[in-house]
C-alpha cells in the first residue's frame, strides 16, 4: 500500500511487456498471477530491462483485464481464466502474485506442482498456519518462494543495517509504516474488496502495514525468534467501507537483550516508511528510500543522502526474482528469503492474536 513517489516515478510508466534490451531467450519466463492487488502495476508498467518477459497473466475479472491492458499495453491475448491454465499454457519459470492474501496458499501449491518459483506480495500469508504449509509445499517441489516489499529495495534500509556495525549491539528499532487509508489514497474497488475485510487479508493496518516492521525486524536480528508479541490495534473509522477490521496498530516485539516496535496506521495525514535502529552506541533514522540521519557517541549527527538505486539486481524485485531463477544469487537470510518471512509470520500471527485477546503472546521456545 502506499507506493513512494520514488517507485511512483517508475512503477506506472506504460511501456510494451515483451520489449527488452537482451534477447527475449535470456529473459526469465514469468506469469502474473491476479490483478486485484494495487502492486500489480510495479511489474506491469516496469520499463523494459531484458531480464523478465512475462508470458502470461491469471485473472478471472475480464474487466479488470481489461482495463488493465489498456492502461499499461499488453495485449489481452497474455490473460488466462485461471492459474493452472496460464501455468499449462505458457510454462513459466517463476509467477509474481498479485492475489488477495489468502489465496497466496492455493496459489502456491498450483505453481509447486508445476515446478515454478514463486514471489508473493507482502505479506506471506494470512497466517502462520498457511506460510506453514506454503514452506512444506516449497519445500517438497525444492522452488523458490520469495516474499516482496517495497521496503526491501530502499537504499537506506541496507545502509542502516551495514551501519549496524559501528552502532553497537541492536537495542531497539522503531518502524513506522503507514498513510492516510486505502479509501483516501484511492485505491481501486477490486483492491479495496478484499484489503478492507479480515478473511482475505488477515486483518487492516495490523496486516497491510504491520508486516513491514516484523520483516525488517526479523532481518536485522539474523532472523532470530522473539521471546513475546504484545499488540494494541483500534478502529478510528467505524463507518463503511471500514469497521471490518483495524484502521491503527502498534505491536512490541521483545528479545533477550533488544526491543521492536512497530507502528501501522491508515489514518496519518501523509504517507510513511522510516524507522529508527538505536545500537548501544550510536543509532540511525532512514528517513525516507534515500535519506536519514546516523549518530555515534561523542559525535553530532550526519545526514545521509544514497542514490536513489542499488546495483542491479538488488535494485528491483523482478530482477532480484530473475537472478535467484538463474541461479546467480542465494536469496537465503535476504529480506525476500522464506527463512526472514517465516520469522516474520511468527511475529504478525502472534500480533493478531494477541491484539484480539488483549494478552502479551510468548513464542514456544
């Protein structure tokens, strides 16, 4: 939810889905899966580089296809009424889902028996149980199965966490992601359907923003499980179309020597995704994509500005995808990797659930 202007600035240009600057033989073969997550334009209008060509599209809505085509140019002849279809017909290596979050499952054992890799959008699943049975059925077919955030391609996210060395130890991080609300920020109703209602997406803010923080925690503690879960989550919006599930949450997340706390919203005023990471000497605020702020002890603070990319293939999920299919890079311990997002659906499964019984979670050891 809530793309920076920074992926805005790409995400939505409308260029020709089969156009590249390799050989279409080099491309990594990809089929799109749903159209109902407003994510699905950061694949669909990405400019061209050659590494993907997506070969066929899922989805059911025929409107929707096809208003979609319009807006970002492929030809309609891509989509297919359902997922074993599309996978039958155009065999690609690796699918990207853009489904609503809970059918990520049934969308992966599809792609599992077929022998294709797999990158959900965040989060990985509506639940522990589900990201369970999603690992095994990965796990069985030996496919990859990649979890994306926009977060995970910031710049200052790694500088923070490579800063993390001259820090000290980790004591605390403050993540904070959120915006004014779906509705506010117009998203389409073929979004909105499913975002706003707790069987599709899990729950609200908890869920949509929630799993930022508990990704990146999880990262920067080596993917280390938390000792407890405690959330509050509140309803600012009574009224339809919300009132189904949290529009505010704050989850704490506790470890043997450091503490995460994780702040969600659909009711900030303007969009953000910053946080702060305090180490025993010294601590980092990334500000935006690019900038922030790092101060040691005995020193005043820096400002930081980044480019705005990293080097290829870290710059970008789909090329990202495209190098782990290929093999050239190991996506173990990344912020994409199963074993993060595992750790990661641990954290929001227990945030729901301690939210909903108003009880501090202990995770069994």
């Amino acid at each position: 939810m809530g793309l920076a202007s920074l992926l805005f600035t790409f995400v939505f240009q409308v260029s020709p889905l089969t156009a590249g600057n390799a050989d279409a033989s080099e491309s990594v073969r990809i089929g799109v899966v749903g159209l109902v997550h407003g994510h699905a334009g950061w694949i669909l209008g990405r400019e061209a580089r050659g590494d993907v060509k997506i070969v066929g599209i899922a989805e059911s809505n025929h409107e929707l296809a096809e208003r979609h085509a319009a807006r970002f140019g492929f030809d309609t002849g891509l989509v297919y009424a359902s997922v074993e279809e599309m996978l039958t017909a155009t065999q690609p290596e690796a699918i990207t889902v853009f489904t609503n979050i809970f059918d990520h499952l049934a969308v992966t054992r599809a792609a599992a028996a077929h022998g294709v890799h797999v990158m959900v959008e965040k989060p990985l699943a509506i639940s522990l149980e589900h990201a369970q049975q999603m690992k095994a059925v990965a796990d069985s077919a030996g496919i990859h199965l990649l979890t994306n955030y926009e977060t995970t391609w910031y710049p200052s996210v790694h500088y923070a966490k490579e800063s993390l060395a001259t820090l000290g130890e980790l004591r605390k991080m403050v993540v904070r992601d959120g915006h004014p609300g779906p509705i506010e920020i117009g998203v389409g109703e073929e979004f909105s359907s499913w975002l706003l209602t707790e069987e599709k997406n899990g729950g609200g803010a908890i869920t949509d923003f929630g799993c930022y923080g508990a990704n990146l925690i999880a990262w920067f503690t080596g993917g280390q499980r938390p000792v407890s879960v405690t959330a509050v989550t509140q309803i600012f919006k009574p009224d339809p179309p919300y009132g189904q599930v949290d529009d505010e949450a704050t989850i704490i997340v506790t470890y043997p020597s450091a503490q995460g706390i994780i702040q969600a919203s659909w009711n900030w005023p303007f969009n953000r995704k910053d946080m702060d990471v305090y180490g025993t000497g010294g601590y980092i605020y990334t500000e935006d994509a690019t900038g922030g702020t790092v101060r040691r002890s005995g020193s005043d603070p820096e400002h930081f500005q980044l480019r705005p990319n990293r080097e290829s293939p870290y710059d970008d999920p789909f090329a990202f995808l495209a190098a782990v299919v290929r093999g050239e890079i190991d996506p173990e311990g990344s912020l994409s990797s199963l074993s993060i997002n595992m750790v990661a659906m641990e954290i929001l499964d227990a945030a729901i659930q301690s939210a909903k019984s108003g009880n501090t979670v202990m995770l069994p050891r």
